[in-house]
C-alpha cells in the first residue's frame, strides 16, 4: 500500500507489478517463483511506461550531448551579474553561486536587494538541514553573492543576466544602461519569459552579444533553461550562455526567437484550450481532475494559480499577438475575467480556486463559490458555470491535442533542433509526465493516423485544434518522431 501511495499502478505499473510477484509466489519454490517474476518483468518492458522512461533516459543523454556541443564556441565565465533581486534574481545568484561562479546581484533598491539575499540564504539553510553542505561552505556561499545598487565591478563582468519584470520597456531601459558599463566583449542575457530577443536586441548598441536566458522558477529546483537565439545572436553569445548553464548544474536547450520560444509557446495553447471548456460550462475542479489523472502534477486551473493570472493574461496577450490565427480566442476568457476582479492566484490568496494557509504554513486551495457568479456573464451554458458534464476523455483530448500540435509546428518551424530537445523541455519546464515522455512520444504512442482523426473530430473548435501539415504528412508517409 505505501508503494502504491506515491505511484499510480496505471501511471508506472511496476509498484503493483512488484507486489502481485510477491502474493503470487509466496508459497512458491524457488523456480516458480523466479518464472512468475520474469513473467511480470517482461509484460513491464513491453508496456508504453517502460518504452516512454527508456526514451526519456536516451533523450536525456542525447540533449547532454548536443549542450556540449553547443557550448563549444564560448567565452569563459570567471564572473557574472544579475540585474534585478527578486525571488528570480536571488535564485540565479544563488544557484551561480554554489556552483562556483561568483555574481553580482544588482538592484535599484535595497528592499528588493535584501529580498534576492534573503532567497539565497533561504536555499542555503535549506541545504544546511539537510545536511548537504556546512556552515561554512554557507558562509563561501553568501560570499560569492555581492549584492550593489550601483554598477562598480560591472568591467569585470564576463556575463549580464537582466531579470527585471516582464515589460519590454523596463528591460529596454536596463539592457541599454548596462551595455555601458561592461566590456565590449562582455555578454548580456536577459531572462524574458516572452519578450522577443531579437525586439530587445534593437536597443543595444552590440545585439551580436545578446542572447536570451530563460530560467524557470524556482531556479534551484527547475533544470531547463531556454537559451534563446534571436537573429542577430552570435555563436559565442549562444555559446556562453549554454556554457554557463551548464556551469549552474542546468539543462540548456537552445531554441530559435519566437513569441513565447518553445516552452510557453506550447502551454499557451493548453490554458486556451482550458478557456474554451470552460465558457462551454465545463466544472473547474473536474477539468483539474481529469488533467491529473492523466499525469500532469497540477490542472491547468491549479497551474495558471500558482503561475499567477497576471502573468499568465500578459503571456497569453503575447502568444495572441504572435500567432492571431490560433492563439487570438474570439471571447473574453475565465483568466481574464479573473484577473480583472483581482485575482491573481496564490500570489493574492485567490484566483480560480481560494488559498489559505494550514498549521504547517502551506497555502491549501478550497473552491470558491463566487467564482460561478464572476464568471456566469461568460458560460454559454443555460444552467451556468460548471453545468455541463464533459466526458474524461473530451477534456483529455481537447487539452492535449492544442499543446501536442504546437509542439509539432514548433518542429516543423525548426524552433528546436530535434524531437528528444522539445520532449525534454516539456518535462523539465512543465512537468509534462514522465510516463507519457514528452508530447511527441505522446503522439507517436497514439498513433499517427488514429492522432490526426482525433484533430479532425476537433477541428470545427479552431485552428488550434486542426492537425498541423507536419502531422498529416507523416501519417501518410507512416512516419514517426522516435
């Protein structure tokens, strides 16, 4: 039963697999029950589970291989500095700093300083109770950090990571202040979620030393890192900023300049999807629901809370402008509707669901019963918000097929260089599940002709939802990703 508690048997069978060898041969010989274990063993290798997780593991090693390849034409990293100490800029500084590479943490105020020095010290402590590292080894630590509210030191820098908030003119401004201050060898990054590259490059004086930088928070804890080539980015650019990555005990994968890059580029699609049901009257909870049955960590409801609303209109204000054919709905959308009745998620205690703290301090979500009136204008339902029963199979479908086509278009547009980088990301960036290794196993898994039916019964909702030529064109040809 614990076996089973952290493991869905549907999800990776080899918890139940495991405890059926042991009633089935208890009062076995030898030999028997050796046979009734291999018996179990081999129907383990042959299922879907084990031919995702051994893709994911040679996936893996293949992305390895292409970062250091990618990596080839760097610079060398003796020092860095982030520009911005938030929570994201404490994480970056912090996880630079464990590895080695000492970092100037930068800011405009002190307050925001002592919020990126105490995140730091907040991942360290944690490592110190766990025993992983000494007091010491804390104190090199923090001592690596140099938090400033001005530029001394900027000439010695080999590498800038600008993480201010996510608005083109901020980043325009603080891009084009630091450019000043740092060698004109030196490189800048910034670390935008969805702000073009190759639009922030047009400020810089040297754009061949740009180069996006995406982390995922939190730093410490999330592996991938987007490195965003826009159109002027130079190999060395590119270079060092995979190099670094690396240094940081991060999984790089470069990806072409496009709204959104790769990763949020494909989830965007997914909320837009998860919009569309529910202004059709589907139930919030059961949506979430179904969506973690199929081995997502959190729903698309639970995932835009903990994201933050705001964060996820603006993202989606991007995505919508970048590819209007299918990103632009025709409606006001339950995210934005939300978000203009100020609520943004866990960030402000409230967004699709209501949060509130336990004993232990953790932010617990509870249904909120005024989120049927704020969104009853909106539901085309007769009996309003949550009133039709969508079959766990359409929720399913619907959500995956928005996500898995773009990943496919992102391919075909050469936005990432293979299939095992685009899986990777996808589980690494959103926790896509591990047992379904990545959208395109996901549809190579389905199969190619039975996927592109499954777009053609969901067509008429929009482009979105209509198979990519890509996909048509391997059908036919009967091709596969893996």
């Amino acid at each position: 039963a614990e076996l089973t508690k952290k493991t869905n048997p549907e999800q990776y069978p080899a918890s139940k697999a495991f405890l059926d060898v042991i009633e089935e041969s208890a009062e076995m010989q030898r030999d028997q029950a050796v046979e009734v274990e291999a018996n179990h063993f081999a129907n383990l290798c042959i299922s879907p589970q084990a031919d995702a997780l051994i893709g994911l593991f040679l996936s893996d090693q293949v992305i390895k291989r292409i970062a250091k390849k990618n990596s080839t034409d760097a610079l060398e990293v003796n020092k860095a500095a982030v520009l911005g100490a938030g929570i994201m800029g404490g994480g970056i500084a912090y996880q630079a700093a464990t590895k080695g590479t000492p970092i100037i943490m930068k800011d405009i105020g002190q307050e925001q300083l002592d919020l990126g020095t105490a995140e730091a010290e907040k991942q360290l402590n944690r490592q110190l109770q766990k025993g992983r590292i000494s007091e010491d080894k804390k104190a090199a630590t923090l001592a690596m950090i140099e938090p400033q509210l001005n530029y001394e030191g900027f000439n010695a820098v080999d590498i800038v990571i600008e993480a201010v908030t996510e608005n083109i003119k901020v980043k325009e401004i603080v891009l084009t202040e630091a450019e000043k201050e740092v060698r004109e060898d030196a490189i800048l990054a910034s670390n935008t979620s969805t702000i073009s590259i190759t639009e922030l490059a047009k400020s810089l004086q040297r754009p061949a030393n740009f180069v996006g930088m995406h982390f995922f928070n939190p730093v410490p804890v999330m592996p991938l890192v987007e490195v965003i080539r826009g159109k002027e980015s130079s190999a060395a650019a590119v270079s060092t900023a995979v190099a670094l990555a690396l240094k940081m005990g991060k999984s790089p994968i470069v990806v072409e300049d496009c709204p959104g890059f790769l990763v949020n580029r494909v989830l965007f699609p997914y909320f837009d999807a998860f919009d569309l049901l529910l202004k059709e009257g589907a139930c919030i909870q059961k949506i979430d629901q179904v969506m973690e049955y199929f081995g997502w960590p959190m729903g698309p409801a639970y995932l835009s809370d903990v994201i933050g609303l705001d964060t996820c209109v603006h993202a989606s204000d991007v995505l919508a402008d970048g590819f209007p054919d299918r990103m632009k709905p025709s409606f006001k959308g339950a995210t934005k509707v939300l978000f203009e009745a100020n609520r943004l998620g866990q960030k402000n205690g409230k967004g699709f669901y209501k949060y509130e703290a336990d004993e232990s301090g953790r932010k617990r979500k509870t249904f909120d019963p005024e989120i049927k009136e704020l969104l009853a204008d909106h539901v085309d339902a007769a009996d309003g918000p949550g009133s039709v029963d969508f079959s766990a199979d359409e929720i399913r479908d619907r959500l995956m097929l928005t996500m898995c086509n773009e990943v496919a278009r992102c391919i075909d547009e050469k936005v990432v260089s293979s299939p095992d980088e685009a899986d990777m990301a996808l589980i690494m960036g959103l926790g896509f599940p591990r047992f379904r290794g990545g959208a395109l196993r996901h549809i190579d898994q389905t199969g190619l002709n039975e996927y592109v039916a499954l777009c053609d019964c969901y067509a008429h909702l929009g482009k979105a939802y209509e198979a990519p030529q890509i996909l048509r064109d391997m059908a036919v040809k009967g091709e596969t990703f893996f």
